[in-house]
C-alpha cells in the first residue's frame, strides 16, 4: 500500500494524504523520506498552486513510530543526529515551500503530527482533532520541531505542553494559535475547498513573495535597514508582469489572468 497519495485538480490544488490508517499514520524514516521529497516534487511541478496536507484514517498522524524508535535506540550518536536530520529537513522543506500550505487536521496529531500543523501556512481542524507533544513522556524532548511549534503557539503555552505532556483539544489549539480555524467534522472539507478557492485569487508569485518576506521581516527590529528592505520588495513586485496585471486588472475592473479557471 502506498503511504503517501497524492492528488492534483484542475487549479493546481495538490491534496498530499498520509495513508497508513493501521497505524496512524506514524512517523518512521523511509515515511519522513517519502514525504520529504514529495513536497519538493509538488514545489517543482508548475502545475500546483498550492498544497494541502491531510491524512486518511482515524489519525492525522499518531507521532514517531515504535518499531522505528526502538531501532534508532541502538544507533550510534551519529547515526542518531543522521536519522533526526532526516525529519528536520521535513519540516524545513514544508516549512519553507513557495506555495501556500494548509494543514487539515481530522483525529489525533501527536509528536511530529503536531510539527507537521505547525509547519504549514494555515491550520484547519475539525472538532474531534486532538493534539498531544508526548514525548517527553518516552523520556525524550520534541527538539526538531521545536522552532516551528513555538512560532505558532509561543513560548508560554510551550512553556506548559512541552513539560506536561498533556493531551489537549481541538479548542484549545485554536485558542493557543496551533490552528486558524474549527469546524464540525462534517463541514471540514468544504471549508478547506473554500480556502483553497480565496487562495487561488491571488497572485501566484505575489503569494511566493509574501511568504518569504514573513521569514525576513518577523523578530527583526523597525531599523532603518528593515525599512529600506521591505521598500526595495514592494518596488522589485511592482515591476514585474504579475505585480502590472493585477493593478491593471484591479483599474481595469476585470479578473488577472491567473483566475480565469476558477
């Protein structure tokens, strides 16, 4: 059975889909290595304007799998940093992928389920989803995705679901910014269609853009150097051909060119 599916519309929405339902959908090496470059082949094909990620089954992902950690249990230290680079570079690549990314969570995401949510642009979860950061409960600390579980839900909640292991609920994901939105489970993939509708009205380089100057700008202070270089980016877009239809098309009372199919 293949772990991964993949589906790609007529828009360019992909919808990529975890598919081990027996067993959660959990984390193993060859799972993290096939995920990894699925989204880099997703982040090439000029086709996708952007990237769903869901899950079949009762989970969205159920964390590390056992039978994968209890082999990295017997690496060496080295082997063990090679094995943790693997799924750094997971969440690196989703993290910084050019193309919006929305995360649709429906069951349980524990562990690097929960860094997979956070890696993605924006999070959606249904009413039943569950979340849980449980590894220190297996006497080991959620250290690779960390950075991009902080950024969402900050320090001071960190402060708490690090430590105590804890499971919490889907509305307090959202109340702690692990998720945008909650919807009732019946109502989750239409929402989901109607996001990725409001997405595909904007400008596809525009959305590239915007992504790479949250990167640059977010923890820097208001200097001079910062306003010199968010001027020069609004500058380089408006020269470009993209940047001149959409202001044409907005003067012009009309649809850009990048929503004729929607």
């Amino acid at each position: 059975m293949r772990r991964l599916q993949t589906e790609i519309d007529a828009q360019g929405c992909a919808i990529l889909r975890l598919n081990n339902p027996e067993q959660h959908n959990a984390f193993d090496d060859r799972l993290i290595a096939g995920l990894t470059a699925e989204l880099i082949r997703l982040r090439e094909d000029h086709r996708v304007r952007l990237v769903v990620l869901a899950a079949n089954g009762k989970s969205f992902s159920a964390g590390a799998d056992l039978n994968w950690m209890r082999r990295v249990g017997d690496y060496t230290l080295d082997e063990n940093v090679q094995d943790a680079l693997g799924l750094a570079e997971l969440m690196r690549t989703l993290n910084e992928l050019p193309k919006p990314t929305i995360a649709l969570v429906h069951g349980a995401a524990y562990g690097g389920g929960v860094g997979l949510v956070a890696a993605c642009d924006i999070a959606i979860g249904s009413e039943r989803a569950s979340f849980c950061l449980s590894e220190v409960k297996l006497g080991l600390i959620p250290a690779v995705i960390s950075p991009y579980v902080l950024a969402a839900i900050g320090e001071r909640a960190a402060r708490r679901y690090f430590l105590t292991a804890e499971r919490f609920t889907a509305e307090e994901a959202l109340r702690i910014g692990l998720l945008h939105q909650l919807v009732p489970a019946e109502q989750l993939e239409q929402t989901c269609a109607d996001l990725c509708r409001q997405l595909l009205q904007n400008g596809p380089h525009a959305l590239d853009e915007a992504k790479e100057l949250i990167r640059e700008v977010v923890n820097r202070p208001i200097d001079e150097n910062l306003i010199e270089m968010t001027a020069e980016r609004i500058a380089a877009i408006r020269a470009t051909d993209e940047g001149r239809e959409g202001l044409n098309a907005f003067l012009q009372k009309r649809k850009p060119y990048w929503t004729k199919d929607n």
